[in-house]
C-alpha cells in the first residue's frame, strides 16, 4: 500500500488523471483518492492470496515428498570419483568439466565446497 500512495502521489503531482469505463478519477478528489487506495489494497490482497497459496502448495508438495529442491547435476558415484581423480592429479578441473559435460563450476563445488554440498 505503501508503494501504492507513492505512485499516486506521484501521477497526481503530474496531472495525471485515472480514467475507468465512462468515470475520470482525480488523485485530489477524496472519493476519487478513495477508490484508487481500495484498487491498491484489493490488489495486494489479491498477491497476499497468491504467496499464501503458493507457500500452502509447497508445503504440501514437501510433505508428499515431491518438493526435494534442486537435485545434483552428477550422481555421487561421479563425484566421488571426480574428487578423487582430481586429488590425485590425473587430470585438471577443465578435463572433467569436459569429460561430464557440466560447467567448470560445477566441478569446482564438487571438489572445493563443504562435504554435504557435494
């Protein structure tokens, strides 16, 4: 709502008028302020409707087991392997980027990040 009378004020410092069907509504008018602020609260109410929605979904979707967040590019019998072929410096971090067709940075976090982000 906030950000709702900001815009108003600022078309109204401008001369803008809101028209809607056949009626013209001025920012200065208080019935025209009025219908415009109640335009913006059933908006947001609308989105607020929308986020709780989407929250409740996820949330059920988590509980069935279906909502499991991003899953790893490479299996960790890859990564394992990728790990251990690069510490024992058989091949450099392109050459495995290449051998598994993922991006250097993937194999970047498989050997340089935290163990249970591997």
């Amino acid at each position: 709502m906030a950000e709702a009378n900001q815009i108003l004020s600022d078309l109204s410092d401008r001369g803008v008028l809101f028209g809607l069907g056949a009626n013209v509504y001025d920012w200065t008018d208080p019935f025209g302020r009025l219908f415009l602020q109640t335009l913006a609260m059933v908006a947001e109410f609308e989105a607020n409707l929308g986020h709780m929605r989407t929250r409740e979904g996820m949330a059920l979707a988590k509980k069935n087991g279906k909502l499991k967040g991003k899953q790893p590019k490479l299996p960790e019998p890859a990564r394992r392997s990728i790990r251990r072929r690069y510490a024992e410096g058989e091949v450099s971090l392109a050459d495995l980027a290449t051998e598994y067709s993922v991006g250097r940075s993937t194999i970047h976090r498989i050997i340089h990040g935290p163990e249970g982000f591997r």
